[in-house]
C-alpha cells in the first residue's frame, strides 16, 4: 500500500462500496500511513457481521464495515500497547518506580520509534452500508436507503427466492427498473442536463454500437476514426440495431429540431438515454445504468469495471483493439476531464422569483415526463 493508491481504481471487488471505503479510508489516515509504509507493508481486512452469504436475504445483514490495517510486524498494535504503558506510568502513583513497567515501555520504544511525536495510530472508521452492488448471487443492485426500496438482479431472478423487500427485478424487467429510478428520482435525461455536450454524449454512443456491429461482421475497425464509423453505419444501416436508431432520432431532435423520438422504456435505446442525477448513490446508478447498456464501452469501463473485463474477454479482436485504442488516445490521457463531461453536475441557476420552467414546457412529452428544449 502507498497513500498515493487513494486514486487507483479496485480490481476484483466484491462490493462497489469498497473502494470508496479505502479511499476515505486512506484519506483520514494519510500521515500515519505514509510514516508507516516508509518502513514497512500495512495490510488490512475491511470486516462485517456476516461471515457466510448461504443466503440472498444475508445480504441485508450487511449494513456497517470496518476497516481494521496494521503494519506485517505489528507496529500499529505495538504502539498501542506502548501508549497503554504510557498512561499507566504517567497516571499510576508507583509507576516511576516500577521498573518492569520501564523496561516494557523501552522495549516496545525500539520497535516503534517515539510515538509521543510520531503517533502510530490508523484511526477506527465504521463506514454504512446501506446502498451497494455485489459480485455475489450473479450481479445484484441492492437500493434500501431510498423511498420505494429494492433489488436488481443481472442473474437469475427466481434463484433469490423470498427477500425482505418488496421489489425484486431482473435485467429483463426494463420498465420496472425505469419506474424504480423514476420513482426515486435517481436518473435524468442527458438531453436535459446541465453542462454537458448531449449531442457530443449521444453521437459516441452510436459509435460504440456501429463499432460493435462492424467487428462483429469481420470490419477491420484498426485505427478507425469518426468519418469512418459515419462510413460503416451508412454501410451497415438496415443492420443497425434499434438502440441505434432510437439515439440517432434523439439526436436530431436536439440538434436539427426534428420531431420528438417516442422512446420508451421497453425500447433498446432507453437507459443509453438517462444518467444518474447528483446524489449520493450517483456512481452506484451509473455502474447500474452501464450494466443495461454493455455496448457503451467507455460508460462501462468507468463505471463498472467488473463487467467491462467480462465483456472484453468475449469480444472479437477488431472491437478489442479499436476499444483499447479509443480508452488509450481518448480518455485516459484525460480522464477527469472525461468524467466531468459525462457524469459532472452543474449548480441550478435560478433568479429568485424566476419562473418555474416546468409551467413553459411545449408539447412534446417523454418516457421521462416533460421535455425542454
């Protein structure tokens, strides 16, 4: 461990709360840790009372983890048992003159150095649980901490039997989890956010489905440019999914006024619609929201790396070469930037007394309720 790993993405997580909990984790301990990795590893165990998950209801025993770290020699528990020491010679009547007692404490001093200058204590944090994803039971979304609670699966819904909440979905429920994130007032539409390049967000996410179709028909897609996925669509266009053509709709509505894209929550472009509003669950919707549309390549390898390593072992050479060259040359040389554009959230900027926007809304209604253009 380096407290510089406070930014490092997490591979191989279990729960999408991990990382997040390292993170503040390492944030509150920064001084401690980089004093105690000068001289040593620490390793730590992030703990909760549920040691078995033999059934899907466990999961909702899950509600606090803690982190427990020390050095491999014990130097965290070793200053804690000096400071003890400490105490008792500075506090007991007889301790000046308790000569086992000093021996103790110089003993331990070798080994940890002056903790009356240099403290030697990762701080005990309890972090809540409530609202998370988990590898476990084939991918499940659980949504407690919110009005109308449930549960969304990727695997197979029936398997989860009876658990304590009264909405459990599978990915096939597409309008149930659209009610859900409505319901909780979790998503809004890119068209309708503020600060971002919509017709920018929606045109890459057509590349990415002409993409994915041309390599699946044998395209060589090796340094492809923009003109050149234009080309493959115009090539490929009675072969385009509906995603795809539910998106292009949408995009001519915001760019050239065109009419208004009846795009429901059963059609195929739907959840490539929405993203996550600014909440405190954001990224946990966001990494729900790439699950249901794997075609978006760079929303799900941001969001959800799990799955985009899944995906990417399947995938035919040309979309993994085009895919790899785009994340290199496209978003890691700028990825808070990436970010920014695709999941930052702007402030509303109201004059006071303004009139509410929602009463000049013209006729054209979506999936989503009122549409302002």
């Amino acid at each position: 461990m380096t407290t510089e790993q406070k930014t490092a993405p997490l591979l191989e997580a279990q729960f999408s709360t991990s990382r997040s909990i390292l993170r503040r984790f390492i944030e509150a301990n920064e001084p401690q840790l980089f004093a105690l990795t000068a001289r040593d590893a620490v390793a730590g165990e992030l703990v909760n009372s549920v040691y078995a998950l033999d059934t899907p209801a466990r999961l909702f025993d899950l509600g606090q983890v803690t982190v427990e770290a020390d050095t491999t020699d014990g130097a965290v528990a070793l200053a804690g048992k000096l400071a003890g020491k400490i105490d008792r010679f500075l506090h007991e009547g007889d301790g000046w003159h308790d000569d086992v007692l000093i021996a103790d404490m110089i003993t331990l001093a070798k080994e940890t150095g002056d903790i009356t200058r240099h403290p030697l204590t990762l701080e005990l944090m309890r972090f809540e649980q409530r609202n998370f994803w988990t590898a476990h039971l084939g991918g499940l979304y659980l949504f407690r901490d919110v009005p109308h609670p449930a549960v969304i699966t990727m695997g197979d819904k029936a398997a989860l039997g009876e658990l304590p909440v009264e909405a459990v979905l599978g990915a096939q429920d597409r309008s149930a989890i659209a009610r859900f994130l409505s319901a909780n007032d979790l998503v809004e539409p890119i068209v309708e956010a503020r600060g971002i390049d919509s017709a920018a967000i929606l045109r890459q996410k057509m590349d990415f489905i002409v993409a994915d179709l041309a390599a699946g028909l044998g395209a060589d897609l090796s340094q492809a440019t923009r003109r050149d996925l234009r080309r493959l669509a115009r090539q490929y266009h009675d072969k385009l999914p509906d995603a795809w053509h539910g998106l292009a709709a949408l995009l001519r509505w915001a760019e050239e006024g065109g009419p208004w894209p009846r795009i429901d929550s059963e059609h195929p472009a739907y959840f490539h619609t929405l993203r996550a509003k600014d909440h405190q669950d954001a990224d946990l919707v966001n990494m729900l929201l790439a699950e249901l549309t794997p075609r978006d390549v760079r929303q799900l390898f941001i969001c959800h790396k799990a799955a985009f390593y899944r995906a990417y072992a399947g995938w035919p050479e040309a979309k993994k070469d085009y895919v790899a060259e785009f994340l290199a040359n496209e978003y890691q040389v700028d990825k808070a930037g990436a970010r920014a554009a695709l999941y930052g959230h702007e402030a509303p900027m109201e004059e006071p007394g303004a009139e509410d926007p929602t009463t000049r809304v013209g006729p054209r209604v979506g999936p989503w309720g009122a549409v302002r253009r």
